[in-house]
C-alpha cells in the first residue's frame, strides 16, 4: 500500500536510499547535497538503516571507499555536488572501467570560478564521458522512484556499472513536495539483495583495475560503451517494471510531451521541464505546434528515442543549463552528430539558458520558440549557441 507524505526532496532521497538496503554508505558534505547524507547518517545512527556509514575527509575518499565496497561485494552508495564531483571524478573513470555497480547521487551545483552554489548541469555533465550512466529528474517524486530503479539498473548482470541520479539543487533538494512513498516490502520485490557478479574473496583472488597492454585497453573500453548501448532495452525494461509498482510512469529514457504533430520541439533535462511543460500547454492553446522531448538519461545518449520522436519536426531548440568552452552546449553537440547524414533532419539550435541559476520562466520560454521559429527557414547553419539573457552591459570591455 501506498502512503503519501508532504517531505524536502532531500529527505525523499534518503528515504528512497534507505529502502534499497545499502550496506555501504560514505559522503563528504557540501551544500546542496548535505541533507541528503545528515538524514542517511540519522538514520544509521539512529538503528534505522542497518548500513555502515563510513565518515571521510574528503570526496575522493568516499567515492574510493564506495568503490572499494562495491567491489567487495557490497551494495554502496554516495552523494555530491559541484567540486565535489570534480574530486571524485578520477575514481568514478577507474569504477566504470572495471565495472562496479554504485549509485550516486549528483546534487547539481554551478563549478567556480566564479564562486556560486546555484544551480547548473556543470557538474555532472562533465563527467560525461567517465562511463558513469546518468538520469536527470524533474521533481522530487521522479527522484526518489529513480533512485531504486538506478540501483537495480546498475547491478544488472548485463550493466554493471556506476549510475548517477541528478537532480537540481536547491529547486529540488530543498523544496518539499508531496512524496508518494512504497512500503519496504514492494521495494524488496523489485529490488532483491545484491548478488555480486565478480567480488574480492581470498579463496578465489582476481585482478581488479590491473596493468592493461595496448593490445588490449581498446577492448576493455569497448566493452564498457556496448555495456551502456545494449543496456538501454534494459533500463526501459526496468522503468516500466517500477511504474506498474508505483503506477507513476515518468517515461523510458526520455518523455516525449507533445510531440506528435509538432514543427518545433524543445529539449531539457532537470526541474525546468516542468516550467517548459506549462509553456507548452499555453503556446498550444494559441496555435503553435510545440512539443518538449524530456531528456530523462543523457548517458547512454538515447538517440534512437529522440530521432523518433523529433520526425517531421521543423526544428529543435536545446535548452541547456551547461556550455562546452569553445563549443556548445553538449546535449546539442550529441544531437548535431547523431543527426548527420540525416535525410531531412530538422535544424538544431543550441540555447545556453539557466547557467548559475538564471531564472528559466514561462516568458523565456516564449523568447527561445520565438528565435527558433525565426532561425527555422534560414539556410545558414546555427554554428553558434544563443545565450538567453546575455547582460551585455556587464561583460568584461573588449568582449562582444
């Protein structure tokens, strides 16, 4: 039976954490993750949670004694934000090449300089290519439903590898919302006790993250990009096996709202699609066939979905709260690659909005669909991203 309780989404997290049964918790706080952990450690304290919570002097060590746990056959988890993530980053591309299952959560904070705590994608995007599985969630209820299918997709046989729940920072951690919760037995019917694949053990030693010759590196990546492309059947598998359990369906790998008939499509990932859903709603009642693709797993990039849903569409303007320096924004530079050669490809363009926690609201929404649909008959290519809201009076002289 289901129970509804009004809750912080931060709390929402560790409640979902908690009846997933970790038995290996470690995390070094930083805002805005830190509730998150002081109610995991309450808990522990407390004789809630049966789990051991390793304190550490920094990120690094928690994300290497998560990994050292997970290869020991434990079930493990952790959390962080900003510059924390950046600390763990060397251990996460180590825990994904030699396949151990963790999840963690990634508490999404702007990355200095200049010093901020407001809320961007930075963080987590720029450990895009680590081989860590990423989801981004919208609400809070998203959140703690994708926190118990990130373990059970982690510790798949055929995956096996570290996934990373996202979810805005403040907007979300620190908000609180009516959180629909599971009882522990429906959480243990879809996720059972973790069954290690491959685990340290003194009767039967193994080599974990050894020496690897030139003749052979090649394959091992190889084999972490296949674990992530074929994985993706499972992963809806997984999604659609919790929603007939929760009877909440908040899409596969990504939600296509609106999209059908639509000319223009907008792509997002995170709390602002919620604003870009009501949006949506209100250009439709004034005529304008306009759609949203959610981006609900960035990595893998779910690109057969989002082909699929953006046929037909005139073109595509990509909402993105991160920036590649000297590039674009990287949703868009996947989007652009997987559309080459296209026949009839619809026309990306990039709109860098949100950086630092810039207000996204319904009227700059308006603002993006009107560029894009002024860009939509052009035969010049959108080499360059749009940056919505530029404060041109304050940049640096000499910068345009």
């Amino acid at each position: 039976m289901n129970n509804t309780s009004v809750m912080e989404g931060s709390e929402a997290v560790a409640v979902a954490v908690k009846a997933c049964r970790p038995h290996v918790i470690s995390a070094y706080p930083i805002s805005p993750q830190t509730h998150i952990v002081e109610s995991l450690a309450r808990m522990v304290a407390g004789g809630e949670l049966d789990s051991q919570y390793v304190r550490v002097e920094s990120e690094f060590s928690a994300a290497s004694v998560i990994s050292g746990a997970s290869a020991a056959g434990s079930r493990s988890y952790t959390a962080s934000s900003s510059q924390g993530l950046l600390l763990m980053t060397e251990v996460f591309y180590a825990s994904a090449g030699m396949r151990l299952p963790f999840v963690i959560t990634g508490v999404n904070r702007q990355i200095s300089a200049p010093i901020s705590i407001q809320v961007d994608h930075q963080d987590t995007m720029s450990l895009r290519d680590s081989g860590v599985i990423q989801f981004y969630v919208e609400s809070s209820q998203e959140a703690y439903d994708t926190h118990m299918a990130a373990f059970k997709i982690a510790e798949d046989p055929g995956i096996l590898l570290p996934v990373m729940v996202c979810m805005d920072g403040w907007i979300l951690t620190h908000s609180y919302e009516r959180i629909t919760l599971l009882e522990q037995d429906e959480v243990d019917g879809f996720l059972p006790p973790f069954q290690p694949v491959n685990s340290l053990d003194v009767n039967d030693p193994k080599s974990w993250g050894s020496y690897a010759e030139e003749d052979m590196l090649m394959e091992f990546k190889y084999a972490v990009h296949q674990a992530m492309q074929s994985g993706k059947k499972r992963m809806k598998e997984i999604f659609t096996e919790l929603a007939q359990i929760t009877g909440r369906d908040h899409g596969g790998l990504i939600e296509a709202y609106r999209t059908e008939d639509a000319e223009f499509i907008l792509v997002a990932m995170g709390s602002v699609t919620g604003t870009v859903k009501e949006a949506v709603d209100e250009l439709r009642s004034e005529g304008k066939a306009l759609g949203l693709i959610k981006l609900r797993c960035y990595r893998p990039f779910p690109h057969e979905d989002i082909l699929n849903a953006i046929k037909g569409a005139r073109a595509v303007g990509v909402m993105e709260a991160n920036f590649s320096m000297g590039s674009e924004g990287a949703v868009s530079m996947d989007l652009k690659a997987k559309l080459c050669g296209q026949k009839d490809a619809p026309l990306v363009v990039s709109f860098i909005a949100g950086l630092g926690g810039r207000e996204i609201n319904i009227n700059t929404v308006r603002n993006i669909v009107e560029e894009l649909e002024g860009v939509a008959g052009s035969d010049v290519p959108q080499l360059e991203p749009r940056w919505v809201g530029l404060n041109t009076d304050i940049l640096p002289k000499g910068v345009e």
